[in-house]
C-alpha cells in the first residue's frame, strides 16, 4: 500500500524569537509522523542555520516579514522549502568553506549553509517573482 503524502506549513515572522515556535512545531511533526528524535535533531540544526540566515539577511532593518516553511513527508523522504521575500539570495552558490583551514584562518561565515549541504540529501534554490525559496530534501 502507498503511503499517502503528510503536508505542513508554519508561518514564522522574521523575527530571531520565533525560532522556538519552529523548535515547538518540529515536536509536533515528530509526534504526528513518527519521525526519530535523531532525526528531528538534524532538522532543527538545518532550519535554525537557515532561518537565522534569513531573518538576520534578508530584509532591510525595521521590515517586518512572514516566513513560510513547508513540510512535506512521502514514504522516507522529507522536503523542507522555506519561502520569504527577502533580498534575492542564492546560498547554495557560495562556496564551501576550507574547513582543513585553523578557525583563526577560516573567513567568518558560510559553514552554516556548508552544514546544511552535510546534512541534506539536496539543496537547491530558486527565484519566483519576489520570492527566495530554499528547497531541502532528506531521505531516511
């Protein structure tokens, strides 16, 4: 029998406060969906990195902004898109960085997306209209 497709949205304000409301709804999608604890572990890591990157980033200081993040689960494969309408950036663009460097020589920045490249099966970006979408998939 085919597993039917499990679908969710949270609505988040690009605010650095609303990541616990992220933290709490990824409590429910574990509970609903019956997703290990490892597992909601890597996601929280990868939407707080890119999150973080969004609200600090993407929007002038003072502009307040709804962030959507889309949750879609189909047998094993979960797919994460997070929509705003921030500046266009395209992070999976940036290179990584060299993490052989000493922390003393590394450039700040750019491991976060780094990091969510690691844990993600895929990354990819697009631009729709005024829209930033980052698109994430995982396999399990």
């Amino acid at each position: 029998m085919e597993e039917l497709k499990k679908i969710k949205t949270l609505s988040i304000q690009n605010n650095i406060e609303e990541l616990n409301r992220m933290v709490a709804f990824l409590d429910i999608l574990e509970e609903e969906w019956v997703l290990s604890p490892g597992h909601i572990s890597s996601i929280n890591l990868v939407l707080e990195e890119a999150l973080t990157n969004v609200i600090f980033y993407a929007f002038e200081k003072g502009v307040t902004s709804e962030i959507l993040i889309d949750f879609a689960l189909e047998g094993t494969q979960l797919t994460i898109v997070i929509t705003d309408e921030g500046r266009p950036y395209d992070p999976t663009k940036k290179e990584d960085p060299d993490i052989n460097l000493s922390a003393n020589d590394r450039p700040i920045g750019g491991l976060g997306i780094f990091l969510i490249k690691k844990i993600m099966d895929e990354v990819a970006y697009q631009r729709i209209g005024n829209k930033n979408q980052l698109i994430m998939k995982k396999t399990w």
